[in-house]
C-alpha cells in the first residue's frame, strides 16, 4: 500500500514537473514571440524617422539661403551646418548634414582616355597634404579611363584579374565614395583619412570642372588648389570666413589678392551637393537613411544617391 502511493505521488511530482516545464517554455515562446514582435514595429517606426529626417533635411537646405538673406555664398554658420535632433513620442530623429561642394570631386582628376589634368595636379597636391602617396592618382586615372594600358603607378584589369574574387577595371567613373576601397593602394586607412576631403558628385552629372566652396572647403583642400597656396595662407581663409563670407567681390585676406587670378576659376562661393545623414532611433532599434541632392537656391533636386541601413 505504501509502494502504491509512493509510486503515485512520483508519477504526480513528475506529471506536475512537466506541465511547470510547458508552462515555462510557453511563457518563454510568447515573451519571444512579443520582443520579435516589439522589436519588428520599433525598427520600421526606426526606418520612417530616418526617411522623414531626409526630407527634414532638405527643408533645412531650402531655409538657409532665406535666413541668410542670400543665395550668393553658403557658410558653415548656415543653419544646414549644425546637428539638428527632433524627438517624439514613439523616437527621435538626428540630421547631419555635409556639403559636397566644400570636397574635391576625384572623377574631374580623370578623362576617359587616361590624359591629366589641373584637376589631376590638385588631387596629388591634396593627397601629398594628406600624407598619402601622389601616385594613387595613376590608379584612380586606370580605374577610370576606357584603355588597359597601366600608368606607371596605376593598375587595370591585368592586376585586379589576379585578386580574389577577381573583377575588371571599371573604364568609368566612381558612382560613390565607397568604390573607391576597390582600388589599388585604396585601403580603409586610406579611405577614413581621404572621405573628409573627396566627394565623387558635381552640380551636374560627368562634369569635367567641379569648382570648390571656398567658403566650406577643409584647409587641405583649400591648400592642394595652387602650389602657391602655402599652410598659413590656407589657415587665413579659414579664419577669416568664420566672420566674413567669402563672395566674388569680398576676398580681403592677407596673402590672397595675389593668387586670387590663379584659383578664382576653381572655387565657387555657394554650395550645390549636400549629404543628409538622417538617424532616427525608437527605443533600441536605429536606423539609418543617406541621401545626396544637388540644390540651386531654395530648389532641391530628388536624390541623386540614397542608401538605409
């Protein structure tokens, strides 16, 4: 009689460990289940918070020439310069923006047949600033030029055919910063120390001259325009345009009355690319959108790049 029963009360300890270890694992599958679920409507609200900061963005773009008054110059003082966060009940939305225009665009350092330009002498100049061998210019100019014959310093198919994965030379030009990690020489050091300074986007599409906003330029770049623009002439035009818009009839800088003939056919005054960096966030899920535009004024063009992430 005692066996019977302390069979029986096993077979009940046992009967009741298992509906606890169903119970559990149900819970479990529901609290999963819901996190999924949590997390799935988070990271889309996530994802329409970047994409409204876009558009955010290109109201921004659109403001700055009426706040200032002008559409003659743009400036790092512009209200498009500075970090823009917008919170609401369900997140928050973060805008930075970039001005393309202030870079040097790489694809006019290259022509389809492989010849140098200016254009290419201000990129070695740029880089030679920057610590970076000059000679990565042959390899943008291969990249890019329609021919397979290597400049002394550059590569074609006959080098990227033996990496792998093997691939060809283009013979066009760079579509985005980016691409450029495909090049010889073109390593993630190098493209973290080149991407403040490059932009791959002119006013208009295969433009063959992408003048430079003196206004927005880094000293480097400002620098690597003329073998006669020294550090400390460069460092001048940066100091006096945090106070002084530079415009065509405004350039009083110490040092640059002289060189003004030399460069003043390759600087322009106003921004025409920007890049709208658009991060919203929703408890812990973040998503980002990019978009490139080109702007004329107060009108902003539809994205020439866009990329979420």
């Amino acid at each position: 009689m005692r066996g019977e029963k302390g069979f029986a009360l096993v077979i009940t300890l046992i009967v009741t460990a298992l509906l606890v270890a169903l119970l559990v694992e149900f819970v479990n599958e529901v609290y999963v289940d819901t996190s999924h679920s949590h997390n799935f409507v988070a990271s889309q609200q996530a994802s329409i918070l970047a994409q409204s900061g876009i558009q955010g963005g290109i109201k921004l773009l659109q403001y700055s020439p009426i706040q200032r008054g002008s559409t003659e110059y743009s400036t790092l003082s512009d209200t498009w310069a500075k970090p823009f966060t917008r919170a609401s009940d369900e997140g928050s939305v973060t805008i930075t923006i970039e001005e393309e225009t202030g870079k040097f665009n790489i694809n006019t350092a290259t022509a389809s047949n492989g010849t140098p330009n200016s254009y290419t002498d201000v990129a070695k100049r740029l880089f030679k600033n920057l610590q970076l061998s000059p000679d990565l210019t042959d390899v943008v100019m291969d990249w890019v030029d329609e021919n397979e014959t290597p400049m002394s310093n550059g590569a074609e198919t006959s080098y990227y055919s033996t990496l792998k994965p093997p691939y060809k030379s283009k013979g066009a030009r760079l579509e985005t910063f980016g691409e450029l990690g495909l090049l010889k020489g073109f390593t993630p050091e190098v493209l973290l120390k080149l991407r403040p300074y490059l932009t791959v986007y002119g006013g208009q599409d295969n433009e063959t001259a992408t003048p430079i906003n003196i206004n927005t330029a880094p000293k480097e770049v400002l620098q690597a325009l003329d073998d006669s623009i020294t550090e400390d002439i460069a460092q001048r035009i940066v100091d006096y345009r945090k106070t002084t818009p530079i415009t065509r009839n405004n350039h009083a800088i110490a040092g640059v009355d002289t060189i003004w003939p030399k460069i003043v056919t390759n600087i322009v005054f106003a921004g025409r690319v920007y890049r709208i960096h658009a991060e919203g966030k929703v408890g812990e899920s973040t998503s980002v959108a990019e978009a490139v535009v080109r702007v004329d004024g107060s009108n902003v063009s539809p994205p020439i790049y866009w990329r979420e992430y």
